[in-house]
C-alpha cells in the first residue's frame, strides 16, 4: 500500500479524504479499504476535526469493488468463498465507522458513484454531488446482487426506487438522487468543492458537543419503535441541556449575543 492511496488535507477544523487511485476508478480494493479504516481511526481519536469530507481524485467519485481482486481472489484454490466473506465483511467495517465517527461525514461525488460507491455514498451522513453524476447499484448487470449496497442504499432511498435501482441495474443522476433522498444537494461540477465547503464549516461552526451527541442519537433511535426512540431521545436532550456550554447557547440568544463557549 502505498501513502498516497488515500490523501487527506486538513483546512481547520474540517478534513479532507481523498480516494487517490483514479487508474483504477478510486475502486475500495484491499488497500483501499485498510487506508479508509486507519483514517478514520485516527479520525474517531481527534477531537480538532469537526467534519470530514470524502472525495474522490480523476474522473469519478468511486467505482465500487476492484474487480480484478474480487476475480482473483475467487480463482485461489480452497479460498474463494472465504476471501469474499472477509471482504465483505470488512467493507462493512468500514461503512460502519463512518456511522460511528462523532464528526459528520460529507459525501462529495462526481463522475460516478457505482455498486460500493453508491454504497459509500448512502453511508456518508450528508452528499453534495456534481449534477452530472450517475448513481447505481449496478452489480445485477454482471449477475452480482448489490446485497451489501442494499443495506445503506435501503435505509437512504424510498423502497421501491431502491428495489428497482438494484434489480434493473441501471443509474440515476443528480437531480433525481436528490429527489429521492441519496443525496442533499447537486450542483455544477465548477461549484461542488465550494458548495461542499461551505456545507462542512457550517457543521463546524455549531457546538460540537452537541453535534456529536446528536449524531450518535440520530442513529440510535432510527432503529427503534418509536415509543423506544422517545424515551432514549429524551434523555440524550436532558443530557444535552445539563452541559455548560448549551445553556450560555440558551441564554445568549435570549439576549439576542454570540455564545461564549467554552470548548470552541
């Protein structure tokens, strides 16, 4: 693995990663994967970063699996069902901590965002995509249901247009990902790094702590009855309104001034 396989550029508080393989589409090959999941270690650890972006170098935002691994991998005597129940399971590993980061995580696509990167995608918290960018999940071409890629494409995008994406393999672009909830925003390839920008330093500049706490509720509770979900984010915003620093933000705009908060 090389160190360039992923770059990350950090501009203040807000975190940059970029999938730098664009020969190969940015694909989440092996290296890939592990680079993503020592990043995002390191990330979970590092209270200076209040978001992340995630982006891809070259021509496409990220092509899904490398097929030419999963091939050989498949072709190793005795070991092609175990290579690929490790590769998946640790692809979900790192989907999973994306979830599980305290910083909100920004999708920023363009080109394409294909199988596993569709999947990246979904998995993102928020997505700002260039408005010529096609979305699919398109394994079914190739005799490969996007199982994996279902799991994040179904919890983002209305069932029937999830159903339908997977079954008939064929894409969606911007405007319509944004229409069916995929992505927040589309907008011109020559204005999606600063749209994406301005996205991430207005996360940055809100109480972290309470970012945070609320992240970790948001996705807490989305699985739960909603009696659960009641109860558990009850206490979460009793939590919230015990810090110091949200009730000088309570008291601030009662007197109509800029918080004075401790930690930021």
């Amino acid at each position: 693995m090389t160190d360039d396989i992923l770059l990350r550029n950090d501009t203040g508080a807000i975190a940059t990663l970029t999938l730098n393989t664009p020969r190969s589409l940015n694909a989440l090959s092996n290296d890939m994967l592990a680079a993503l999941k020592a990043q995002f270690v390191s990330l979970a650890q590092d209270e200076t970063i209040r978001v992340v972006i995630l982006k891809g170098a070259g021509k496409v935002f990220c092509a899904g699996h490398d097929l030419k691994e999963m091939t050989a991998g498949r072709q190793a005597e005795d070991k092609g069902r175990a290579y690929f129940s490790d590769l998946f399971a640790r692809c979900a590993e790192v989907m999973l901590m994306i979830r599980k980061l305290p910083q909100p995580v920004i999708a920023q696509a363009h080109g394409i965002a294909t199988a596993a990167g569709c999947q990246l995608v979904a998995t993102c918290d928020l997505a700002v995509a260039a408005d010529d960018t096609r979305f699919g999940v398109n394994g079914v071409n190739i005799g490969l249901f996007c199982s994996t890629p279902m799991v994040a494409l179904s919890r983002n995008v209305h069932a029937k247009q999830a159903f339908e994406m997977l079954t008939t393999g064929q894409f969606i672009h911007s405007d319509k990902a944004v229409s069916v909830g995929l992505i927040n925003k589309s907008v011109p390839i020559e204005e999606l790094d600063d749209t994406t920008m301005e996205l991430a330093k207005l996360l940055a500049s809100k109480l972290q702590a309470a970012v945070r706490l609320g992240k970790e509720g948001f996705y807490n509770q989305i699985e739960m009855p909603i009696e659960e979900a009641y109860a558990y984010t009850g206490t979460v915003m009793a939590d919230n309104m015990m810090m110091r620093d949200t009730a000088e933000g309570v008291s601030a705009f009662l007197e109509k001034r800029k918080p004075d908060w401790h930690k930021e």
